[in-house]
C-alpha cells in the first residue's frame, strides 16, 4: 500500500509541476459553510461513524484517487480577497523555513523599508462564525473560560494540564480541542513503528484520563526534510492506529510556521490518508512577523506565485491546492499555534519574540491606534481568510496562560477584546 501510495504521489507532484505554470484567477477558495452548535463525538471506548464529524469543516471524499461527490454547498458570495499581493523590500531575502528558536537567534537587518499590508475590505456574517480560538499553557485566569463561555470557539489547544477541558467542553459543547503532552525526545532512531508504540505508551495514562479532549497530536514542530520523511510519516500512521486501539483519535503532523516543502510534504500523503481513515486530522503552525502579512503572496520554490497563498500564513492552502485535493485527501485543519513570533529569520521590523515586541511598530504601520487593536486586525484579517476554507476547523492564537519566555506571547491582557471581536463575528 505505501509503495503504490508513494508511486501515485511521484506522479501526482510531475502533474502539479505542470499544472503550476497556469495560475488560477480565482483569488478564494470554498467559502465555509455555517456550523452549527452540535454536540462532538470522542468519548473514550465509543466507535466514531463516519458521519459524526466535527461541526465546523465540510466533510469529503477519504479514498486515494476517490471520485468527489456532489455536496450541498452553498453558492459562494463574491468576497473581497484578504489582501492583495503585499509589497515586499527587493533586498529582503525570502524565507520558506522557520528556525528552531534558541536563546541566539538573531534578527538580520534589511536596507529596505518593509511596508505591512493592511486589510480594508468588510468582514462579512457571511463567512460563518469566527474561526479564533486559544492556544492555552495554563488556565490560570478566569478570562480564559470568559472567553470560552461567551465566544463559543471553534477550538482550543492544550498542553500538558488538561484537568479544565472538560469545563470547556461544559461551556461550549461545539468546541473542539486538541491536546498535546510535551515530550523531550524527538529524533528518528529506531524503527517508526517501536518509536510510536514507545511514544503513545508514556502518554496513553494522561490520554485515557482526559476524554475530554478531541484529538492528540504527537512531535512538536517537526522539521524531518526529505532524508526523515518517510521515516515520520511511518510514525505518525503508526501512532494514528495505536490510538484508534483505545477509541482516540489523532492530530498528525505538528509541521511549524514555514515548513515542509511541497516535495516533502508530498511524502507524507500516506500518513494523511490513514489520519483519514481513523477520523483524524493535521495540525501545523502558522507564524510570522513583523506582521501577519509578511511574505503573503509569496511563492514556494519552483512555483509561481498566487495573491492568496503564502510561504508563512496561508502556506497550507500550497498543501491542500496542489496535493491534497488533487489525490482526494482532504483533511480536516487545525492550526494549532498561530500569530507572531519573531524568531523568524531575515526580516525586517524590530527585534523582538513575541507580539507585545511589535506593538509600537504596528501603531507607526497604521494597523491600529494602539497595540493591541493592531494585534487584533491582524489576527482578524486572518481570520477572514482561514474561513474561507471549509476545511478549517480553526486556528489558536499563542497564548494564552504563558509563563518563562512564552510570557512575551501571553495574551491574557487582551482577552476582553479577543471575545468581543469573537462575539462581533456571530
């Protein structure tokens, strides 16, 4: 199976390639469908049908090479794009990767101006509910659930303490959220199959004692490049199959902000269809930075470029365009970390990690009055485009509940105006 699996991706990614050299006009992809309050499935134990689907993404065709069904999809309503094709600085070299952050890393000064791109168009009712929700370290402010309880999110993202997920679930029963238990180990030593089986087996007391939870995902931001591909994407198929042995269910991939590449996610369509068949979905990160729109429009290699696609934010829509619904693979998406980090690498803007470094930044740009308004329309504009996309789920802003160096992402502060700008979507 994963050998003919791999020869169809060989000769779906030369197809591509062809196919990449015409761009499409149409500058927005399947409008979402409106969701509805529903209860969600995942209780430990219980067999999962088909059908029983998480609220918020339009369910299609799991079958390599399946035919797509008819759906009932509403009639898009022409929407003004997120943006137009952003002015980039000439000088400024274009990154397709996101480094690993240390304590070092350095931001490399560019000769040009940046200048952000600012939203203008209207955000539309029409485009279903918000799709913001809360990448949450630890609930340890009453905001948190606030915002739960008020903004009915389409999802949350827990790590490690999970003892309050059940109270979310209380508060909003169409909320999906995925967990994540830290694991310190991350390297492709041994078989993928002992290094799943090892994995699932530290975690599975903190799995089963938390049924709350909706998904799991595994590695943090793995970067396996071509060498360790099909090393990880054996892992991952492994860890979906041991999970559904216990009534879980899985969140594969984990990719952070900037990578794969389209050749390497290409090797991982295997993991993606067994995801598929176990009810799964794919998670990755989406950061960027001195805004949110950096390098929005820009092209991955041996691609040309298209105005609703980016190498940073939007860089799933390259996935889901020329790979995955090309093989009839589309999966249910969360992106489970989003926002700004500025670790990223031959940027311009200040110096800086997270959001609150950017603020006064942000105000000179003309993306608000004040700091946070700016963070806002900017997660906003976001937003505004992610719904755009049936099968997003939803994308958790980092974080809420920091603590150590993730403190400068915290977003605790701003809480009050997250949820109203939530509320003001419904």
């Amino acid at each position: 199976m994963y050998r003919s699996v791999l020869l169809f991706v060989m000769m779906l990614l030369s197809a591509c390639s062809a196919a990449a050299a015409q761009p499409t006009s149409a500058l927005l992809p399947t409008r979402a469908v409106v969701a509805g309050i529903s209860e969600v499935a995942g209780i430990v134990g219980t067999a999962v049908p088909p059908n029983n689907l998480p609220p918020t993404w339009t369910p299609i065709p799991t079958i390599l090479g399946s035919t797509p069904a008819p759906q009932d999809t509403p009639t898009p309503v022409p929407l003004e794009s997120p943006a137009a094709t952003p002015f980039l600085p000439t000088n400024t070299p274009r990154p397709t990767r996101t480094p690993t952050p240390t304590a070092t890393s350095a931001v490399i000064a560019t000769a040009t101006r940046y200048i952000s791109q600012i939203p203008t168009q209207t955000y539309s009712n029409e485009l279903g509910l918000s799709k913001l929700g809360l990448h949450v370290i630890r609930n340890n402010d009453a905001r948190i659930n606030e915002f739960v309880r008020v903004g009915q999110p389409s999802v949350i993202k827990a790590m490690d303490n999970f003892g309050y997920v059940a109270e979310i679930k209380a508060l909003s029963p169409r909320t999906i959220v995925v967990g994540r238990v830290n694991h310190a180990a991350q390297n492709y030593a041994g078989t993928p199959e002992d290094a799943a089986r090892d994995f699932v087996e530290a975690q599975l007391d903190q799995y089963l004692a938390n049924p709350a939870v909706d998904y799991w995902e595994g590695w943090n931001e793995p970067d396996p490049n071509m060498n360790n591909m099909p090393w990880f994407t054996r892992f991952e198929q492994e860890r979906v199959r041991l999970l559904a042995q216990y009534g879980l269910r899985a969140a594969v991939g984990g990719f952070p902000a900037g990578v794969p590449e389209l050749d390497e996610f290409a090797l991982f369509l295997p993991a993606i269809q067994t995801a598929l068949e176990y009810h799964g979905i794919l998670t990755l990160h989406e950061y960027s930075a001195p805004d949110m729109t950096y390098l929005y429009g820009d092209p991955l290699p041996g691609y040309p470029a298209y105005p609703d696609r980016g190498s940073l934010t939007f860089r799933y829509r390259w996935y889901y365009k020329e790979l995955l619904e090309p093989a009839g693979l589309v999966i249910p998406l969360v992106i489970s970390e989003a926002g700004i980090d500025g670790i990223i690498g031959n940027r311009p803007g200040p110096d800086g990690t997270g959001w609150r470094f950017f603020q006064n930044y942000w105000v000179g740009q003309g993306w608000g009055a004040t700091g946070p308004e700016a963070f806002i329309n900017q997660l906003a504009w976001y937003d505004n485009g992610v719904r755009q996309d049936g099968y997003v789920i939803g994308f958790t802003v980092f974080t809420a509940g920091g603590l150590g160096q993730w403190l400068e992402y915290d977003i605790n502060e701003i809480l009050p105006e997250l949820t109203a700008y939530v509320v003001s979507q419904q």
